[in-house]
C-alpha cells in the first residue's frame, strides 16, 4: 500500500496571509475573518475533503523590515489586522467531529502556567483534536510590544523552548494521575487529592509550584508541531515534535531535511516513523489544464508585490526595499529566520536577487502554486513525497475559500483513486489518527514520558533537569 498523504488547509486568522493581495480578488472571503460562520465553513469544507487538520499559523508583531517601517504591510494587510487563533478553534470543532487542529503559539512571551490551561481546554473542547505549532517567534516587533528592547537571540530562544517544554510536559503528564478523577456523586467527591500533585520546576528560565489547574485531558500533551529548520530547530525538533512544518524552496533541501531529522529522531531514542513532515504548497486547479491556466491568470492579477517583499523581508530580517533589481542579497547575521536567508545566499548555488524574488512572486508569495488539471496536481504532490519522503502537504489559502472547495472537489478524488489519501477519517483523537490506535498520548520514547509518575514517586517532587 503506497504512503497515504497527509494534508492539512493552512490558514490564519488574518485577510493576507501568504498569499498576498488575493483578499482583493471579487470571490475572495477572506475579509470575512472576523466571523464564527467564514471559519465553520472552512472546517466543514476541510473536514468533507477528510482533511487532517488545519494549520493556523500565527505571528507576534508586525512586519516592519521593508523599507524601515510597517506602511507596506498594513496598506496590503499583511498579517495584519490579525485575530488570536485559538479563539476560532471551539467555532470550528462545534461544526465538525474528526477534523484536527494545528495552533500556532509562541511561547517566549507567555509563562508556561497559564498556556497549559488554554491547550487544557481546547483539548477537552475538541475531545482530542488539538495540536500546537511551537514557536519562538522572530520579531523584535513583538519583542517591544511586550516591554523588551529586542527579542532574546536566535539558539538562545530554543533553550529557552528546551525548558518550556520540560515545564509544560510536567504540567500535563504528572500533575494529575489518570485516575484521580472519580466523580462520584454518591460520595461527594470529585477528584482524590492523593493523586494530584503540585509541579516544582525550578531551572535556568522558569520557576514553577502549582498544580495543573485542568484534569486530564484526551491526548494531555497536544500534537506537537514545528517548523523551524536551523540546525538548532532541527535539534529542537528531533527531540519534541510529532510533526514538522518544513521549509521547502526545492525537493533536494526538503529531502536532505526530511533525512536528517528522521535520523536526529532516531538518535534520540525515537522512530524515524514518529515524526511527520509537512511541506508547504499551494494549488491552483480547475477541471482542465485550461481552465486552471485561466484561473491562475486571473489571480495572478491580485497578487501584491509589495505584500509579498514587506513579509520576505521580515522572514528573513533583511530589508529587501534597500537593494537594487540585480544586486545579490547578502547574508548577515540576524535575529530572523535564519534558515531561510541561508537558504538564498550562502547555501544557494545561484546568487539571489530582487529581480528573481520578485519574478517568483507570481501570487504574492515566494513560492509559485501547482497549476494543472486534478490529475496533474496529483503528479505535483505524489512525487514530491516519492522523492522526498515527506508526509504530507499544508495547503496554502490562494482565493478563499473557493481554492480548498476546488482541492477538495477535484484533487482529493484523485488521490483517492490512487490509493494515496483515506477513504475516512480513523477514530480517536488527533494523535490516533495521525499514527495510530492506541496512541492518544505521547509514546512511552519521546522525551515528555520521563517526567510522567511512576507508582513509587508520591508524594511526587519533580526536580528541574
Ligand atoms: C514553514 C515555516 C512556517 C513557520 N510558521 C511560523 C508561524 O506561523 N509563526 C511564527 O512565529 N514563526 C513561524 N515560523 C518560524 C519558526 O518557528 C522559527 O522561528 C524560524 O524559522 C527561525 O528558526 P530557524 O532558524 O530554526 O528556522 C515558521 C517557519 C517555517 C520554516
């Protein structure tokens, strides 16, 4: 049986997300945002393909490198005006039953504390279908609004996540025992205290004495994402993450990616197998080569240039507004998304330039969608997990939310035929149904299940690394 495809509709709670200036194509709802019913249809859409989830992503900060300020990315709304994610998430989860939930959160400005209580709840709410993008952010514009000079440096804020995760891991998987929750109505009593223990955490970043204020969740732990692709964030993710969002500019560095950290997994006591990798792509397609051909013509005229530099330049820290059309963009040490500018400059065998940056941006992106009729998308998709052993896609919003009805009218089908997308979804949560019956939580090999009780531990004391 050939590997099954993994897709998730990628998102955010935004008009522009990476797509720019497709909010301003006549069909495009994305201005709708703001409202429970633009994200209930989504998720019912998504869930109707069998979709695995949707990804939302999400940014702290505005997008202020080009041109030394943030004009270009509010005049073409840029990831910004942009919603909290997580609020939108029990909308959708109302409407929908298997669909999961992938949430963008970064955690250097939120203490550990009270962000295990809203993953808590929303695991609860969504009985199990919520996962957790971990970010770090790379924005000094975040950095300021929350009081900092500058955000910390690029490996110090995966330290930082390192001992985040220690800390979360224990609120979620030591503080209650599973059976600490009797309910008992005849006896009056809810919870035994013997079997709820407060977390210590006492570390270099965070100190910690509490008990987990929720009761034990479907999956406790969510579905840990992430998509950083340093060698730091590699290292960051072989240990922590079930899945990772990929950076991928081409199938030869996505290979040699996708190789490398199932490799780090495996170092760390883990199977190659237990961590899934998602490569962004985005798809126009119509029932022809012709009319998809048409269709990307006409979006094509929507895209923003503009939009599209003020939100490379940020990735990457690098105003792009300052160089000439065919000078080659420098690499410089910065506090961004350093994967990223070394993939144009230092690690690219042809130098980068404004003029085929720009060329690139045909959607208002730095990547160019698959055009084609269903059949040929399917060719796109296929080979690019044949030849590089990804596991799946995070389908990029173009027009909204017509595009993900077209993949979901047209691409899916053909996956289907043949034999490389499910037929219907699997039970359990979000975990169960990505790897399988039986693991609604963190298997016993990843990192979290060393700080999980064992019977001779009470009352438990748990001690910072
Ligand atoms: C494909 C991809 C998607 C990302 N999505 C987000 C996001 O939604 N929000 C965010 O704050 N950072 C996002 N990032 C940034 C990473 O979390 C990380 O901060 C950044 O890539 C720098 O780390 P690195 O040098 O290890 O890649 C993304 C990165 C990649 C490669």
């Amino acid at each position: 049986m050939p590997k099954q495809i993994r897709i998730n509709a990628f998102d955010m709670n935004c008009v522009g997300h990476i797509q720019h200036g497709m909010w301003t194509h006549p069909r495009d709802r994305s201005v709708e945002y703001r409202t429970l019913a633009y994200w209930q249809h989504l998720a019912q859409v998504a869930e109707r393909g069998l979709l695995d989830g949707i990804f939302l992503a999400d940014i702290l900060g505005v997008y202020d490198v080009y041109k030394g300020g943030p004009e270009s990315a509010i005049a073409n709304a840029v990831q910004i005006p942009l919603n909290d994610p997580l609020l939108v998430v029990p909308a959708m989860a109302a409407v929908t039953k298997h669909l999961g939930f992938g949430v963008t959160c970064n955690l250097t400005y939120e203490p550990p504390y009270t962000f295990a209580r809203r993953m808590s709840t929303l695991d609860h709410l969504t009985d199990g279908r919520i996962g957790w993008n971990i970010v770090t952010g790379y924005l000094d514009s975040a950095a300021r609004g929350m009081g900092f000079a500058s955000q910390p440096e690029h490996d110090q804020r995966y330290d930082v996540a390192d001992e985040y995760m220690d800390v979360v891991y224990k609120l979620w998987e030591a503080s209650w025992d599973d059976d600490a929750v009797l309910r008992d109505r005849q006896a009056g009593l809810y919870a035994r205290p013997e079997k709820v223990r407060p977390v210590r955490h006492d570390g270099k970043y965070y100190h910690l004495d509490a008990i987990h204020l929720c009761e034990p969740s479907p999956q406790r732990t969510p579905v840990l994402f992430q998509a950083g692709a340093s060698t730091r964030g590699r290292a960051f993710a072989a240990r922590h993450a079930e899945c990772v969002f990929t950076y991928s500019p081409n199938k030869e560095t996505t290979r040699a990616i996708v190789t490398d950290l199932r490799e780090r997994a495996v170092r760390n006591g883990r199977a190659a197998s237990d961590i899934l990798v998602f490569a962004g792509c985005a798809v126009v397609v119509g029932r022809t080569r012709k009319e998809a051909e048409e269709k990307y013509a006409e979006y094509r005229r929507h895209a923003s240039i503009e939009g599209a530099l003020a939100h490379f330049s940020a990735s990457l820290g690098v105003d792009l507004g300052q160089y000439a059309l065919d000078e080659p963009i420098r690499y410089e040490k910065n506090n961004a998304n350093n994967s990223m500018l070394e993939a144009i400059t230092i690690r690219s065998k042809e130098p980068w330039t404004l003029r085929r940056i720009i060329d690139r941006m045909v959607l208002g992106s730095r990547n160019a969608p698959i055009v084609g009729a269903p059949d040929e998308v399917a060719d796109a998709l296929q080979s690019w997990v044949e030849e590089t052993d990804i596991d799946g896609f995070n389908l990029s919003r173009v027009v909204t939310p017509e595009g993900l009805e077209d993949f979901v009218d047209l691409v899916v089908p053909v996956l289907q035929e043949r034999g490389l997308f499910k037929r219907e979804y699997a039970p359990g949560t979000l975990r169960e149904k990505l790897f399988g019956a039986g693991r609604a939580r963190l298997p016993d090999t990843h990192c979290a299940a060393a700080v999980r009780p064992r019977a001779s531990d009470r009352p438990l004391v748990l001690a910072a690394k």
